[in-house]
C-alpha cells in the first residue's frame, strides 16, 4: 500500500471517501427512527406553529437541518443568528422562495373524534422574500422583507346527514431590520425587529348539498424581537446563543380577540473537525413556547427539539449538505380539552454553489406527520458587491 506522504494527499483523498462516508452516517441516523416510529400526529400543532411568529430559514440551513445559530453567513443574519451580521464583510443581496407542505392527520374540525375523519388535512405554503445588509467597521445592518400565502384544506367530518368541509387562505406580510456590533474579531451582538400582519379567511361547507355556511375573517398583526450572540472560540469553533419574544394580537371580524405571544431560545455549535478537511458540522438544540389567549379558548403550544447537520465542500465551491431533527410538540386547546404530544423526525438535503460573486442554494427538509409528511422546500440566491 502506497503510503499518505502529506497532510494535502490525506485530504485529496479524503475529498473522495467523505461524502460516501457522511451520507451513510446520515442514512443511519434518519432511517432507524423513522422506521422505528410511525406517526400518528396532528394538523393542529403543526400548522400552529406557522402562524405567528415563524419566520422562516435560508437555503443554507434548510440543507443543515434546520441548524443555524452558530453558522456565519450574511444571508444567515437575515435569516438566522442576527449576530451573525457582525462578522459579514461585503455588501449583499438576496432572493429566497419556499414551497411547504404542512399537514396531519387529524383536522380542525373534529380534533376530539379522529376516527370520523374522512381526510388528512394539510396547507400548501409558497413564499418569495428580498434582502440585502451593509458592512460597516464596527458590525452591519440588514433590511428583508418576505410575502407568504397559505392554501388551507381542513379536511372533512362525517355529521350523519352531510359531511362538513373546511378550507380557507392566508395572506402574510412581513418585515425585519437587523443590525450587529462585533467585537474585537471573535465576538459579535445583534438584534432583529420584525413586523409580521396576516389575514386569514376560513370557509366552512356543507360538502354533500354544496352549501356554504359562511367565512371566518381572522387578522393578526405581531412584534417580534430576536437577540443573539456568536462566539468564534478559535479557527475550527463557533459558538451561538439566539431566541426572541414576540407580542401580537389576534382578532375574529364579529368575534373575539385576544392575544399572541411566544418566545424560544437556542443554542447551537459550529465543528470544522480538521482544518484541512472542508467539513463544517453544525447542531442546535431549542425550546419555544407559543400561547393564543382569546375568549373562551385559546391553544397553548411547548415545543423542544435538536437540529445536526453538516456541509462538505465536494470541489471547490460546490458544496453537499445533510442533516437531521427532531422535536417533540405539547398542544392543547383551552376550549376543547384537545391535547396532541406529537414527535416528529425528519431528514435534509441540499446544495451551495458559488460562481464569482453570486451564491446558488437549495435545501429541503421532510418530516414524518403521519399524514402525508410535511414537505419544504427552500431556494436562495446571493449576491455580494
């Protein structure tokens, strides 16, 4: 056997194995659970998490399994970290789009009575956003703005007689300003302000005469403030903290209203293994706490989870990625006594390139429901200037 004679040979052959190497790892990883555990879960909790406060992620860290907090990047400042702005060094601009599918098996209408269920429900979710920050000596700021639209089918519920239907729309606006402060050149401070509005309309139908019982208006307009922090210990180690509280209102046109609230906090590490070796693994782990408080109901969610993955530069400026997460959801709603404790594995995928001044990536993210699996889909495009 021809011997390694240098440290740059090890890592040329490397480039060969390692890829093989992480998918299988990764296979291992997904596969066992997901085998393991057939999901019996429930729209309520997972659409719920939608609605308020979630803002979304980047193609980047879709890729990663949802892992950010301790990844650099400028469009991961807007995205992500907001501390991660501190560390950015040209101007950007980006151009994000996702496609969702959100869905359980369990709808809206009958979350006490599953068996009567005649349909998974689930929501199509399309987005498309445009960003862009600017450095400065001591940090950066950064301007995004993002609309979504959500195409909502409810399911149906057998009444004897007829069967019920529901389905509706969502439309959402929201915008973020974010600025960093970076300290000395391993620690960096940033700051995220969101205002998100979303107006949301639900018909209910009586599916077996074709009659319309009328519409729900519903509008929610929420604050959002995301603080976080990055630490780079050393040349192969990052470090992150980030979570945020938001405030908001929810009203029902002719109905009542009440309030919003939710908050999370995460902390996340960055591994580059070898210095030599293009390998980059990520993990995060999280917990967020979501309330709607309104007149005689309400829904509470508590929601904790991991998020592990890893980015492999394949050849120069293409880059493999992969991950895995896992979270566990406790929802109950006040008026009805529901209560799901979903858990849900998923798995990831994606790809960066990068040609002269402009980055390309696509990652997505599938997570067993129980329904027909949740889907997203996430596009990035980077400009630096």
């Amino acid at each position: 056997m021809k011997p390694i004679k240098s440290m740059r040979e090890f890592t040329n052959m490397n480039r060969k194995w390692m890829p093989i190497f992480i998918l299988g790892a990764l296979s291992a990883l997904l596969l066992t659970p997901l085998a393991a555990q057939a999901q019996s879960n429930d729209f309520n909790a997972h659409y719920n998490r939608y609605l308020f406060y979630n803002m979304g992620m980047s193609a980047r860290s879709a890729g990663m399994g949802g892992a950010y907090s301790a990844l650099r990047g400028g469009e991961l400042g807007l995205l992500g970290n907001p501390a991660s702005l501190g560390f950015l060094e040209k101007r950007m601009a980006i151009l994000k789009g996702d496609l969702d599918e959100v869905s359980g098996s369990t709808s809206l209408l009958s979350p006490n009575a599953r068996g009567f269920d005649s349909s998974v429900s689930k929501t199509d979710i399309w987005s498309l956003g445009v960003g862009g920050a600017y450095p400065f000596e001591w940090g950066a700021v950064g301007l995004n703005y993002n609309y979504r639209d959500d195409d909502r089918d409810i399911g149906t519920f057998d009444m004897g007689a007829f069967d019920m239907g529901m389905s509706g729309d969502a439309k959402r606006h929201d915008v973020s300003l974010s600025a960093a402060y970076r300290y000395m050149d391993d620690l960096s401070f940033g700051y995220r302000y969101s205002y998100i509005d979303l107006d949301m309309d639900t018909d209910l139908t009586d599916l077996t005469n074709f009659g319309s019982f009328g519409s729900v208006k519903e509008e929610f307009s929420g604050h959002r403030n995301q603080f976080g922090i990055q630490y780079s210990a050393n040349e192969i180690l990052m470090l992150g903290l980030d979570g945020y509280f938001g405030l908001g209102d929810w009203d029902v046109k002719g109905g009542p209203s009440g309030d919003a609230d939710s908050w999370a906090v995460r902390a996340g590490v960055a591994w580059n293994p070898l210095v030599d070796l293009p390998l980059l693994i990520a993990f995060d782990v999280k917990y967020e706490n979501r309330e709607l408080d309104i007149s005689g109901g309400g829904a509470e969610d508590d929601l904790w989870g991991i998020h592990l993955g890893a980015e492999y530069e394949v050849i120069e400026n293409l880059y493999l990625r992969g991950g895995y997460l896992y979270e566990n959801f406790d929802y109950t709603e006040k008026s009805t006594g529901f209560d799901a404790n979903p858990s849900v594995n998923g798995f990831s995928g994606g790809l960066g390139y990068i040609y002269d001044n402009i980055t390309l990536d696509y990652g997505f993210i599938y997570t067993d429901t129980g329904g027909d699996g949740d889907f997203m889909h996430v596009f990035g495009l980077i400009y630096e200037f």
